[in-house]
C-alpha cells in the first residue's frame, strides 16, 4: 500500500484548539479580507471547492459546500480574499445548532457544547493571479474562522480531516485530536 497516494492508508488528522491556551497571534492582514459568505458568491465558492476538492481528492467537499449554501447556513461559510479575487474558503460551524456541517461531524459536539468545528478548508493556491502563498492564507483563513466561532460563544476550535497544513495548525496552537488512514475501494 502507498501511504502518500489518496486512498491508499494517507495519514489524515484532527485538529483541535482550546482559545485560552494559545492567544491570537498579531499578523499584518497580507492583502487578504475575510467575511462571511454571501448569495453573490454562491458560484465562485461552489466552482473552488469543486475544483479543490477533485485536485485535492477532498471528496464531500461539493456537497458539504453546496448543502451549506443551500441552507440558512450560508453565513457561516468564511471567504478569503485577495482584492476582488476569490482565494479562499471553510465551513465553520456550531454544536447543535442543525447547519449541514454540524450534523455530519459529530466529534466537536462530542468535545463539548463550546467547541465549534471547521471543515473542508479550501484554498486556491495554484492561482497564477495569487500573490500569497498557501500557508499565509491557511494561517489567515483560520484566524479568521477562529474569530467567527469565538463571537458566537466557542471556547474552541475542532478541525477535521486535515491531510496538509500540519505546521500552519501546530503554529497557531493546534493539539492533534484524532490521526487515521484515508482508505477506499471500488463499490
């Protein structure tokens, strides 16, 4: 089995960050603005996860996006960008409180009620018309979402399924919650 191809036993972690444990560091915004997903983006986002997802072989990635835009949950999708070019993109969500994402990973619910999650990081980091580099937007995005969830009460952050951005999550605080192997086979 080679454990670096998808589907063949890649190693796949879950993150976690308790806030009172690792401040916010102070970084320079690097030319990227954060917000909360809106209609007008429904298609860029929707299109980049696609495209992401299929490179990244992140599969669940589409529906997760496109149920949460579909939904009255829309907002809870943080955008990144780069002027008026989209960059970046993550669900963030929350215990219990009925979004798509909440209700297909459990494990922040299962940590506490004051933990919210963040899944299906997307970044477009192939972008000839991007000027940052993935890490300073990974770093930046979850700051962002990190923000998001501590303004709505969360004590932490859960990241799931992660297969990259190891030394991003462990820079900003991040303890490893769960490792495992991504496998498939043919249905």
């Amino acid at each position: 089995m080679k454990e670096s191809t998808p589907g063949n036993g890649r190693r796949v972690l879950d993150w976690l960050l308790r806030f009172a444990d690792y401040p916010v560091p102070d970084l320079a915004s690097a030319g990227l603005t954060f917000r909360p997903c809106q209609l007008t983006d429904y298609q860029k986002v929707v299109e980049m996860a696609n495209k992401e997802s299929q490179k990244r072989y992140g599969f669940g990635w589409y529906d997760q996006y496109a149920k949460t835009m579909d939904s009255c949950y829309m907002n809870d999708i943080v955008v990144g960008l780069e002027g008026e070019n989209l960059v970046a993109a993550a669900i963030t969500y929350f215990p219990d409180n009925g979004s798509p994402c909440g209700a297909d990973i459990p494990w922040p619910a299962s940590i506490g009620q004051s933990i919210g999650g963040v899944s299906c990081i997307c970044i477009k980091d192939e972008d000839p018309d991007m000027v940052n580099r993935r890490d300073s937007v990974a770093t930046r995005l979850l700051l962002a979402c990190r923000q998001t969830l501590s303004e709505r009460g969360m004590v932490g952050m859960f990241v799931d399924g992660s297969r990259s951005d190891e030394n991003v999550l462990q820079s900003l605080g991040f303890c490893k919650w769960a490792e495992y192997k991504e496998l498939w086979r043919k249905a």
